[in-house]
C-alpha cells in the first residue's frame, strides 16, 4: 500500500491514478535484481620455473696427431729420486744372507753321506777312490750311526782285536793301494745286481747289531757287480778288473760295503 501525493488518501501500489483525487501516480519502483557476479577464476597453477639450460658440451680437444715418419712427442718424465742409503744397505744384507744360505746349501748337500741311489753310490765310491779321499769312503760306506758304534766296538768291543782306533782308519788301511797309489778309473759299470732276499736283508742288520752294535733298519739291499778299467800312477795301459760289493738302503740313502 501506498499514499497519495497530492490527497494523502491510501492507494494501491499498482494504481496509475488516484481514486479520490485522479491524480496520476508512479508505479513503485520495482526491485532491482541483481545479476548474480561471475565467480573468480581458481587462480591458475604457476607455472614451472624454467629449467637450467644444460651447457653445451665442450667441445674435446684432440691433441695433434703425428704426421707420418715423424716422431710422437714424448711426455716430460719426472725427475728419478735416488734410492736411500738405508734401503741399499738393507737390499746388500739380504742379497748377502741368500748367498750364504745358497751356499751353505750346497756344501751339506755335497757332503752327505751316501747317495740318492745305489748307482749314484757306486759313482761316489770310486770317485772317492781316484781323490784318494779316505773320509769320503767311509761316508759311502756306512750312515753316521753305524761308524759311530763301529768305532766304539773297535775301542774297547767286539772288534778290538783289529788294533784300529776307529772304521775310518779300517776302511782307508783296506784300500790303501787305491788311495796311496793314485789310481785312475774308467768305463766303471754295473754288469750285475742282483735283489737280496728278506732273510739276507735281516743277516746285513743282525750283523750290524753283533758286530758294530747298532740297530739298523735296511729298506731294501743289492748285490752288485762292477767292472771297470784302472790305471796305477806311471802305467801306460788300462787294466780290466771287477768287484763285488753290497748296496743297502737306510733311510732314504744308498751305501756300499764289501760284506
């Protein structure tokens, strides 16, 4: 409802003119309506930050190639430094140790007694013979053990009778023409041999144990016979002679005794 302007009667809102007065009214305004805002756009996603550009690769330098029949350049080399005193001194004592253990070898190998074989036995008992060496006899001859208690029965035991005070000096009064007269051998070779039974075995050691009072272990025994060539001091021709003699093994080791 609405008032009259000009009569103050109440009038109707849609009313163009009053109808007490006919005095023309205006419509009531009618409300606005309001066009509904357009949401804001979601804020867009930022944009990636630009990536780092890679830097271009470098390019590689290539070092001169020599032309052909010319000479590559050599590298500048660094200075040697020279060796310390104390290192020299230490490679000197080492080096010097080895020569005496090399050679310390050498003679304990040399002087073993007996051989690795009862023909390596048979070469060192005339080799010994023609040097005139009457120790080296007796170290093809028999093992340590056995000349030890040999020279103990021939003292004050079952070989005393022989009036000699050790088997050295037996051995190298048997072959005393041999060693005295410097007699030369040749062409010395094994014509026969011949394997010893257990029983002839087991008589080598039981004859060791009542005569020379040691206990011996013989592995395995031969009966060899040699023929060679011989010439005295002063004598022109070569003479053909033989021997028998027996070869044992004791421990890992070749021997000859005449038995």
């Amino acid at each position: 409802m609405k008032f009259c302007k000009k009569c103050g009667q109440q009038i109707e809102d849609n009313v163009l003119f009053c109808p007490y007065c006919g005095t023309p009214q205006q419509a009531a305004p009618q409300p606005q309506q309001v066009a509904p805002q357009p949401q804001q756009a979601a804020p867009q996603p930022q944009q990636a930050a630009p990536q780092p550009q890679q830097a271009a690769p470098q390019p590689q330098q290539v070092a001169p190639q020599p032309q052909f029949g010319q000479m590559p350049p050599q590298q500048p080399q660094p200075p040697k430094k020279p060796l310390d005193k104390k290192i020299l001194f230490i490679i000197a004592g080492v080096a010097a140790a080895l020569l005496i253990i090399v050679i310390g070898l050498i003679f304990a190998l040399s002087g073993r007694r007996g051989a690795s074989s009862y023909k390596g036995a048979v070469e060192k008992l005339f080799s010994a013979l023609e040097a005139g060496n009457g120790k080296k006899l007796v170290s093809i001859m028999m093992p340590s053990e056995l000349e030890k208690s040999a020279d103990k029965e021939l003292n004050d035991g079952e070989l005393e009778y022989l009036g000699y005070d050790s088997m050295a000096e037996f051995i190298e009064d048997q072959y005393k023409n041999e060693l005295e007269d410097s007699v030369k051998f040749k062409d010395v070779e094994i014509t026969d041999k011949e394997k010893l039974s257990k029983d002839e075995v087991e008589e080598i050691e039981e004859m060791c144990d009542d005569e020379l009072g040691c206990d011996i272990d013989v592995k395995e025994a031969y009966s060899l016979e040699i023929d060679y060539l011989y010439k005295e001091k002063g004598d022109e021709d070569w003479q053909d002679d033989y021997m028998e003699i027996t070869a044992y093994k004791v421990g890992g080791r070749w021997y000859l005794f005449p038995w």
